[in-house]
C-alpha cells in the first residue's frame, strides 16, 4: 500500500465514519460513537458550544477518549482491527483533530490547548506510536505511519 492510498483509506474512513446514527447533542455539540466487534471502549467530554465528536471503532480491545473544552472544535476518531488506543484533548476554540488507525497496537495521544489548531494522526500497520501536543494559535501537525 502506498502512502497516497493510506491517505485515501483514512480519509474514506473517516469520512464513512461521521454521518452515522447514534447521537446525542446539547447546546448546539454533536456526540456520536459506533462501536462493532468486542471489548472495545469509548468516552467522550464536551463543554462549551458547537462541538462535534465522533468515534467509530470496528474489531476488539479498541479505546477512545476524546475531551473537548470550548467552542466550535471537532474530533473525530476511526479505529480498525485490535488493541487499538486513542486519546484526544482539545482546550480552546476552533480546534481539529483526526485520528485513524488501522491495525493493531497501534497508540495516539494528541493535546491542543489555544485556537485554530489541528492535528492528524494516520497510522497503518502494528505496533505505532504517536503523541503531540500543540500549545498556542494556527499550529497545525500530520503523523503518518506505516
């Protein structure tokens, strides 16, 4: 697989993965998990307004906490395959974070604290790791692993 189609791959599902059913709103925030397969695991915090958050997760022993403090951020994490972590935080407003993983033992860890930043996590493959952490204004970070 080359790193174009791994590209792709996330993407599409990322993208399959967040207009699914199954959620729940306040004040304007969104909240959706799926969860198919075993043992698999999700949490998620919003405060402020307009927050959106979605979790997909398809295989076994899969866990996602995803915390949003603020207004107008968006998280949105697609796991395949087993033993998969992720967790995201994102404090302040305009915030973006995407994390897929494909495969297994395959760990993410992002934090944003500030406005307008973004992050993306891709990561193919077993045994992958991958932390930021993104303090300030318009910081923007893309990890791909395969």
């Amino acid at each position: 697989m080359t790193i174009k189609s791994v590209i792709k791959t996330a993407a599409l599902a990322l993208t399959v993965a967040l207009p699914l059913a199954g959620v729940a709103s306040a004040n304007g925030s969104f909240v959706n998990v799926q969860q198919y397969g075993i043992n698999n695991g999700a949490g998620g915090a919003q405060t402020g307004w307009f927050n959106d958050m979605t979790i997909y997760q398809d295989g076994w022993s899969n866990t996602a906490i995803a915390t949003q403090d603020g207004n107008f951020n968006s998280t949105a994490v697609g796991q395949t395959g087993w033993n998969n972590g992720a967790s995201a935080s994102s404090y302040g407003s305009g915030n973006v974070t995407g994390i897929a993983q494909m495969g297994g033992n395959n760990s993410a860890d992002t934090f944003q604290w500030g406005n307008g930043n973004a992050v993306g996590v891709i990561q193919v493959g077993n045994g992958h790791s991958a932390n930021t952490t993104q303090v300030g204004h318009g910081n923007v970070a893309v990890i791909v692993q395969h």
